[in-house]
C-alpha cells in the first residue's frame, strides 16, 4: 500500500469519525434526520451522502490552499476578520461544550453499561485522550483508523440480524410523504451542515496539514461514501420497529434482543464513537487555542482536559439544548460560503 493511499484511508477514517458519535450510536440522530421520513428518509442519506464528500472535500481542501492551522484561519477566510472573529467564538464556546458532553456520556457508559464508578470512567477517558493526542495529527487518525472499521462492521452486523424483521416498503418511495413536502431534504441538508460546522475543528487542520489535493479528494470521497453506508444500515436496521419513535436509544431496544456478546459489542462501539469524537474536539480546540495564546501544547493540553472536566461535573444539557438550534442555522450559514468560495476547486 503506497503512502498516498495510506494517507486517503486515514483521512476517510478521520472524517467518519468526527462525524458521527453518541447520537449517531444510540440511533436517535438517525431516527430524528432520517427513519421519521420513513422512504423518502432512505434518499435524505443518499443526499447527505454526497453533500458530505463535496462540501467535507472542498473545506478540507479550503484548508489546504490557505494552509490553515485551524478553523480559526478558515471561518477568517470565509467570512472577513471581523464576522470571522465572531463566528469563531461562538464555534468555541460551543465546542467546549459539546466535548464537555461526550466526556461526561463516556463516563456514563462505564458507569451505566459495565457498572464502574463515574469518575473513574472519566479519568480513564481523558488518560485515553492525552495518550492518544501526544502524537498529534497521527495519533487522532490512528484512533479512527481503529474504531471506525469496528463501527462498520458491527452496524453492518445489526442489520444483517435484524434482515428477517426488516420492513423493506419503507425503504422505497412508493407512497406518499407524511409529512410536509421537502421536510425530508430539509431535515437531510441540516444534518450535513450542523455535522460539518462541528468537523471543522478536526478537517480544517487535517487538509491544512497534508495539503495533497489527491490524497484529500480520494479521503473525502470515500469519507463521505461510508458515512452514507452507515447511515442506510442503521436506517435500514431501524425501519418498521415499533419503538423507533417513541424512545431515545432505539438502537438499544434492536441490541437487546440480540444477546451478551452483541451487546457488549455494541458499549464498545457506542464508547468508540463517542471517543473519537472527544478527542477531535480537544485536537481541534487544542490547535485553536495555542494560535491565541502561544501556551507550551502540554500546559495547554492539561488545561484543556481539565476545563472541559470541570464543566462536565455540573451538567451541560440545557445549554446545549439551546445552543443546538442556532448551531445548526449558523451551520446552514457555513455550508453556504464554503460552497460559493472558490467554486474551481474541487475541478
């Protein structure tokens, strides 16, 4: 295997793992963007399929024509110094948040799911973290180059269970939409651009790193071509249960049927995307904050961890409950100035 295509697997991997995480495990995110449209949710994800590879291509390869050291330069790029400079502080704010989230739901999966102590699950979490981070861009792709052939694998597995139960009518247009027209397209397009405003932390340095055009448009393309395959059979896997939409970890409810072993599986897995997702954020706010502050990487690294542990102490829900909904307009924002910016590059 050449390096080139070592490197465009790596960023494939990168991508699928920054995107999808808690929400995407228990299948609720899946369920709310997609499965309530029953047939006309299975041509969202093909939509959202390819608005991943072009607009999550073309950011990545933004970063690399203005060498951008984080998402910091882009959004600056994007939207001038002084809207940029806003944007940008929101993007923190929130993205401290969301990380301070998925530390606190990774303890909850030691604590709910295996029976370990909170904090020890935690402390465990951040030792992870920090390990896996001292070696920079490597070792965050290293991560995902592990976890996310695992999240494969075992998404794939579920849906090949559940074949014998699966409601194959709803995976077809063939009746008419319940819901108001275009809800689906529009329910399709925000999970792309609230996805992609949030993979900005960990996309913009990692083409902004590389800055090899072919290995990022082979990356993003199969990036964006997984990302769909997951979601169609966690879709799939999902459609026609009787309990999709009245509980919050459908996933859950498939899992228990299946047995311990597929069940334990599944903690690994829902802990694994929550991971990769935790340690973008810290990879993405760490490169952020050290062009602000000019702080030593280890100094602002324990800083960082420590900060984000704090916070998940007291609870992050109703923030981001709120911030979630104008996150995902300002992400309809970004979506469009990445389109319209330098409309040759992908050419």
């Amino acid at each position: 295997m050449t390096q080139a295509t070592r490197q465009s697997l790596q960023i494939a991997a990168t991508f699928v793992g920054t995107v999808v995480g808690a929400g995407f495990a228990t299948g609720k995110e899946i369920v709310q963007f997609f499965t309530q449209y029953g047939a006309w949710g299975t041509i969202g994800i093909f939509f959202s399929g390819l608005l991943f590879i072009w607009a999550g291509t073309k950011m990545m390869l933004l970063a690399a024509k203005i060498k951008a050291g984080s998402y910091k330069d882009l959004n600056v790029y994007l939207f001038g110094e002084t809207v940029g400079r806003l944007f940008n502080g929101f993007i923190l704010i929130v993205l401290i948040g969301v990380t301070a989230v998925m530390l606190s739901g990774a303890g909850a999966v030691f604590q709910e799911q295996l029976g370990f102590p909170l904090q020890a699950g935690l402390f465990l979490t951040i030792l992870l973290c920090y390990g896996a981070l001292k070696n920079g861009l490597k070792g965050l792709m290293a991560v995902n180059a592990m976890v996310v052939p695992l999240m494969i694998l075992f998404t794939m597995g579920v849906c090949i269970l559940r074949f014998p139960f699966i409601h194959w009518s709803i995976l077809f247009p063939t009746n008419p939409i319940d819901h108001l027209p275009y809800h689906w397209l529009i329910s399709a397009f925000t999970y792309v651009s609230f996805n992609l405003l949030t993979a900005q932390a960990v996309l913009v340095p990692l083409g902004g790193d590389l800055r090899q055009t072919v290995v990022i448009k082979r990356g993003g393309l199969l990036g964006g071509v997984l990302l769909a395959i997951l979601l169609l059979f966690s879709h799939t896997a999902l459609a026609g249960a009787p309990f999709t939409l009245s509980v919050q970890i459908p996933m859950a409810e498939l899992i228990k049927a299946l047995g311990t072993v597929v069940h334990l599986l599944y903690i690994l897995v829902i802990f694994g995307e929550i991971f990769t997702t935790f340690i973008g954020n810290i990879f993405g706010l760490k490169r952020h904050l050290g062009q602000l502050f000019h702080i030593k990487e280890a100094i602002l690294m324990a800083g960082l961890l420590g900060g984000v542990y704090v916070i998940s102490q007291i609870g992050y829900g109703p923030l981001i409950t709120h911030l979630y909904p104008l996150f995902g307009y300002l992400g309809l924002l970004f979506m469009f100035f990445v389109m319209i910016k330098g409309t040759r590059i992908l050419s």
